[in-house]
C-alpha cells in the first residue's frame, strides 16, 4: 500500500537536499511508490533521460548528494561501492527512517493566524487559536500509535479536551488508521434506557463513521449470550475483521455515561477488558481508544475493571506564560519583548488558573471590546465584569444543590486546603471550581475564589 503523503514527502526532501533540476526530476520520479519495483532499464524513460547512459550518471550524482559523509545523509549509502543495491538502500532508508519521522512532524497541526472566532464554540483540531501544550500533543500522537492503545483525557470543562481528542484523531488517520469519533453527548436518553440498548447505538454509530453496514442481527443474540458478549462478537468478528487498518476512536464526553450507573457499570469494564484482549488477541491491537471526560466516574468500580487506571493518562494543564503569549500574538498583541505586558499576562494567568477559554474571554475582551487591562482586572469577579455570565452559571448550579453551595463555601473561607466528602468534591472538581491536593479542596483560581467569597 501505498505510503500516505509519500509524494509530499518526496518534495519536501529535495528541497531539504537541495536537489534541483534534473537530479529533482529524476529522484522523484525514480522513488515514485509505483515505480519502486521497475528495473532502471524502464524508469529511465519514464524520468526523460536522454540515454540509459545519461540516466545512470545522472543516478550516480543523486547518490552522492544522500551520501553517508553529507550532512543528513543515509548512513549506510556509499555512492563509490559497486552494484545495483544503492536504490534498495536509499529507498528503505527514506521509508524506515525518514517517512516516519516526517509523517509525525507534519501530523501534529502548526497554525499561524487568527480570525473571527465565537468562542462558545469549540476549538477545532484545524482552527488556527488552537495552542499546543508540549509535551502533551506529541505524546499522545505517539501513543496512539501502540497497539491496543488507551488513551485518557481528563480536565474540567472548555480545557480543551476535545480539542485534543481529535488532534489525536487526526495524527492517528494520518498514520494510516480509521479515525472514528463518537460523542456520548449526541445520544439521545432514549438510548440509555438499557445495556442492550446502548450498545447497540454504540455499535452502529461505529459502523457508520467506518462506511461499514451495521449488520448487528447476524451477530446479537442478548438471551443466549447477553450484551456485552454480542458486542464484543460484533467488534471482532465483523468490524475488526472488516478493516485493513487499526481504528482510533475517540469517545467524547464519557461523562455521559456517568448518569446511568446501571449502564456504566458494565460499560466501562468492557473497555477496560477490550484494551487488555489486545495483550492475547492480535485482532485487538487494532483498536486504539481515546477516551475524554472530566473527572474520573463516581460509582464503585472494582480496581481491575476499571479503564481509569490502565493505559496513558494526560491531564490538561491550564496555559503557562509560553501558551499566553503566542495566543497573544495569534490577536495581534506583541507582548514576548514587553516585560509590562508579560506582568499583566502573569497576573492574567493567576487570576483564572490558566483556564484556556477565560483567557481567551480576556483577549476577546481586549481586542473586539476595548477593555483597558486594569478595567479587566478589577471587574474580572463582578457581575458587570467580562467573566459575569460564566461566572452566574457557575453560581446557579450551585444553587441547584444546597450540599455544594455549603461545600464551595466551606473551600472560599478557608485560606488552607478543606476536606470535602468524595462526591461532593468529585463534582465541584468536574465543574473545575476546585483543585484536589491529596485530600484536601482548595479554589482552582483566585477568580472563583473571590467571586464565591462575596456571592455565597
């Protein structure tokens, strides 16, 4: 099969070695994928040599500029050495060696300029505001790449866990795999009724994103063999068996399931399970799962079924000074050469814990407002202040439950860190209004912290 990009690639390497002209031609036409197994008696003509004669001269110079003693060049390429084996070992090289490594560099999204952009939506993979945290983005490109791969993205809401979740994705069809994404928010409650139910939703969705007709009849049989065997046949006995290549499929929003304990007690485990058959199946290897949701669950999971404990886990930090300043420029703002600026980006950063979306509330406010940045500052935790409506939203869930307005305001009077019960920390920790320091609660950021002082 044909290497994905390959004739990008090959463009890409003869500007980086600086091949022009004729040697240009000739090499991409000579490391052409189709032209691999042709004998030179037949690509010299395809390359419009003049002669076999010429064609090979012009060969032997193309050698030389890959030549072991060239800066960048193949190691085990020795342009004086006799013999026909010089294409093999150029051709391996360049797709061992360097196709991989290019495929990672140009996977992983770079992005340059800034436009228009509402921001309660969510930032796509190919938006340019989109600000990478190494070494978060590489790692997870390259993990998924591992067979059997698990994947585990957890951060409060708008912390760009989604955003993520499909810069994986994307890595992950760019190396060749079927990128799947399903949102458990998209489903309807009807589908979480029961297992059976759910299952076979999730089953067909999968279907459909891989082009494949569901055929969940030929392979479901809930009363002989229950639902989670039935989905597990399917998978592997139909969709697995399918495909030529692995699938990634991200799971977004996983929280969902979170409502419907029945459902996620069994759910969840089959994941777990799913990830580790590929340790015995080598047809599992070739699911590879990203999974994104706010906190961990908060039903009781055996320790050995449980997904939050296997595979890799990334944690979304909140943006340093770096990420500050380059979302600075992205708004027209040339703040890396102004210490003032970057005082006021360091405060910024302070007063909402490096929170992506409320830093990029302030810069909306900046520049499509007008706001002077003491203004900002001062009114930041104030009903008029840009922050008003997150912040009111914040405020009316509270409301919603007396045991976590009681506990948020148990966190805001203290200045050290409080003990609060599990549940009640697990879900002011999913609205990311708290940080846990072992066992103990305090304020994810002095925003929160001053606006619940005044306000509960």
């Amino acid at each position: 099969m044909k290497p994905k990009g390959w004739d990008q690639f090959l463009k890409e390497v003869a500007i980086d070695q600086n091949l022009k002209g004729r040697l240009r031609e000739i090499f991409l036409v000579r490391f052409a994928y189709e032209n691999w197994r042709k004998p030179d008696t037949e690509v010299w003509e395809l390359a419009e040599a003049a002669s076999h004669e010429t064609y090979k001269k012009q060969m032997t110079e193309l050698y030389s500029c890959f030549a072991n003693d060239q800066p960048n060049g193949c190691p085990e390429l020795d342009p004086r050495s006799k013999g026909p084996g010089k294409f093999q070992i150029l051709r391996e090289w360049l797709k061992d060696i360097k196709y991989p490594d290019w495929k990672q560099a140009s996977a992983i999204p770079t992005f340059s300029s800034l436009p228009m952009i509402d921001l309660q939506t969510r930032i796509k993979v190919d938006s340019p505001i989109y600000i990478q945290r190494p070494p978060v983005e590489v790692d997870s490109c390259q993990e998924i790449l591992k067979p059997g791969a698990l994947i585990r993205i957890k951060a409060p809401e708008k912390m760009g866990k989604t955003s993520l979740l499909n810069t994986i994705l994307v890595y992950a069809e760019a190396s060749d795999c079927h990128k799947v994404y399903l949102n458990l928010r998209g489903a309807e409650g009807a589908m979480f009724t029961t297992l059976d139910k759910f299952l076979r939703w999730f089953c067909a969705n999968i279907s459909r994103e891989l082009g494949i007709k569901p055929k969940l009849d030929d392979y479901w049989d809930e009363e002989l063999f229950g639902s989670l065997v039935s989905c597990k046949t399917y998978f592997q006995s139909y969709l697995l068996e399918q495909i030529d290549r692995p699938i990634a499929l991200g799971l977004d929003n996983l929280d969902r399931i979170f409502e419907y304990p029945d459902i996620a007690k069994d759910f969840l485990p089959m994941l777990r399970y799913w990830h580790e058959e590929a340790n015995n199946l080598e047809i599992w290897q070739n699911l590879r799962l990203v999974i994104a949701n706010s906190t961990e669950v908060y039903i009781k999971l055996d320790a050995n079924q449980s997904p939050f404990n296997v595979g890799r886990q990334v944690k979304l930090p909140g943006f340093k000074l770096e990420q500050v300043l380059t979302l600075a420029k992205y708004y027209g703002f040339s703040w890396s050469e102004d210490k003032k600026q970057q005082e006021f980006a360091k405060y910024l950063i302070e007063m909402v814990g490096g929170h992506p979306y409320l830093i990029r509330l302030a810069f909306d406010a900046l520049t499509y407002k007008n706001i002077p940045q003491n203004k900002l500052l001062e009114e930041a935790s104030t009903q008029g202040g840009i922050y008003g409506s997150h912040l009111r939203r914040h405020w009316n869930n509270l409301q919603s439950s007396s045991k976590l307005a009681e506990a948020m305001k148990q966190v805001v009077k203290t200045k050290i860190g409080v003990q609060l019960e599990p549940s009640v920390a697990y879900k002011l920790e999913s609205m990311g209004l708290i940080n846990l320091v072992g066992d103990e609660a305090q304020p994810s950021c002095k925003l929160y912290h001053s606006y619940f002082l005044d306000n509960l």
